[in-house]
C-alpha cells in the first residue's frame, strides 16, 4: 500500500465514527478481540482501549503484544481463571473511582470459553454498568462457514479431557437437533473424535474449523465416518486451535424429509415433474407445491 492510499484510508469518514460514539465512565468493557488475524479488531474495541484506564486481560505479554500494534500503551492487569475473584473486587473498586475498564482474553471474546464471566458477574453485582464490544468469535466463525444449515446451534465448548467424562457427557447430546458447537485443543483432537465417532452416527456431517483467520486456516467437511481418517492423513492437522461442528439430530419433520426426496427421485426417473410431485405427495403426505420445487431443482441440478 502507498503512503497515498494509506493517507486516503486515514481521511475515511469512517475512521472518525468510532470517536464520535458513547463512552461513559465507570464502565466495565467487555471487548472481543482478533481470533488470530489482527486486523480483524473493530474500530469501536481499538476506541475502548485507548481510553480504558486500565486492561484487564489473560495473559500481559499477549495482549501487551497486540496494544502494541496498534501503539497503544495502557496499564494491564492478569485477570485469568486462578485469579478471577480477587481481581473482579480490585476491578469494581476502581470503576466506583469512575474508571473506564476494558476486558479482554488472548483472543475472540471474553467469557465464552475464557476467562471473565466472573468479573462481569461481580461488576453487575455491585450494580455497575457492563457494554460489550462485540467481534471476533471462533464459534460464530465457523457456523458462517460451515454450510451446515440449521437456525440453532448449542455451544458446548470443551468436552471433559477424561474419556468417561467425555463420553457421558456426549451421550446427553445424542438428541439435540441443533448443531452442536466443540472447542478442542490440538493435543486432544484425535481422542476428540474418536468419542465423537462412538457416540453418534456416521452419517452425521462433521466441520473441522482449524486455526481460523491464521496462516494456515483450515475448514473441511465430511460425514463423521471418515472424520478420524481425515485427521490422521496429515500430521499437521493435529495441530492449532480447533472449533469441530457435528450435525444436529434428526427430528422426526427431517426424516420425513429425507424419505420424500428419496421417493421424488424415483419417480423423476420415469415420471414428468408434476407427475412425480403429485404421487410423492400421496405417498409421503408432505406438500404437492413443494415437492414440486424440489422437483424441479433436482432436474436442473441433473
């Protein structure tokens, strides 16, 4: 990029936005920050920061790292799970002295699978005010890119490392029609989903959401037969952050689905459209207009 095209970017009416918002005091900010490339920080976090009086954060040295960056030098204090209650008293004293206090974790948000929801418990204890910065987020990232098409989905974040625990706890989500949503380390993938595999059906469609917005960002799909396979091929793919999305359960309304698209495709093969849409809604009592559709796509996809 150009000094111009930078200057030019620096001149956006947008780059002024963020200054022009609501920032009052005495307010804890939960802000979510890159998952791994930098630039994905908003300009409303970048604004919190600089005017926070102070950041409390997991690691110092990380989110030193990613101030930094962005030239910003601000008072931090640790605040992660061995430490959160003793920090959320220091953190609500000085937002009484109305302090502005940025909350972050080593990466995406704060209090979803990292540390903080004890802060933000104790801030709103206390009766103080809590706006959250919203961005980055692995779980949400990876629905976006997953395919699988279902309106819910159910976070369930780190399975228990012990395989019974494991292994118990999956067998309560054996129904759940929703996509269910995983964190997994690298070192655990592979037991990861060798539970997966023995507590639902192979057929289940299984995303592999690896090292997102990295260098080496990986997303594959498949049926969760061939999922432990697919992870053995390649050495390098037990390694980096993962987010493993498995297919919901089928209800009863998708089964009944299934069986109809099942029936429409036999009759395509010797019948016209509308003949075939008729006689598979007779057969399977679903909507004659929409398997029509369906009818129709189908011949076009062939």
């Amino acid at each position: 990029m150009t000094e111009t095209q930078s200057s030019q970017i620096a001149q956006l009416p947008v780059m002024g936005e963020a200054a022009q918002q609501s920032y009052p005091t005495a307010t804890l900010y939960v802000v979510a920050t890159p998952i791994g490339n930098v630039t994905d920080i908003t300009l409303r976090a970048l604004h919190v920061l600089l005017l926070a009086d102070v950041v409390a954060c997991e690691d110092t040295r990380k989110t030193g790292t990613l101030l930094t960056r962005f030239g910003l030098n601000k008072q931090m204090i640790a605040a992660h799970q061995h430490n959160e209650r003793e920090v959320a008293e220091k953190l609500v004293t000085r937002l009484r002295a109305g302090e502005r206090v940025a909350l972050v974790s080593d990466a995406g948000t704060p209090a979803v699978s990292d540390p903080g929801a004890r802060i933000v418990d104790a801030v709103r204890d206390a009766g103080l005010n809590v706006v959250p910065v919203p961005g980055s987020s692995a779980a949400i990232a990876a629905l976006s890119a997953s395919g699988l098409v279902n309106d819910r989905f159910y976070f369930v974040g780190f399975l228990p490392a012990k395989t019974k625990q494991r292994e118990s706890e999956l067998a309560t989500l054996k129904a759940v029609p929703a996509t269910l949503v995983f964190y997994e380390a690298p070192h655990r993938i592979t037991d990861c989903v060798e539970s997966l595999v023995a507590a639902f059906e192979p057929t289940r469609q299984v995303v592999f959401a690896r090292e997102l917005t990295k260098l080496f960002e990986e997303i594959h799909r498949c049926p969760l037969a061939d999922a432990l396979a697919w992870v053995k091929a390649d050495a390098n793919r037990e390694r980096g952050e993962f987010v493993v999305l498995v297919e919901g359960a089928q209800t009863e309304d998708d089964e009944g689905d299934v069986e109809a698209e099942r029936v429409l495709r036999i009759l395509l093969e010797e019948c016209s459209v509308k003949q075939a849409a008729a006689l598979a809604a007779q057969i399977t009592g679903k909507k004659k207009n929409a398997l029509y559709e369906r009818a129709l796509q189908i011949k076009g996809t062939d």
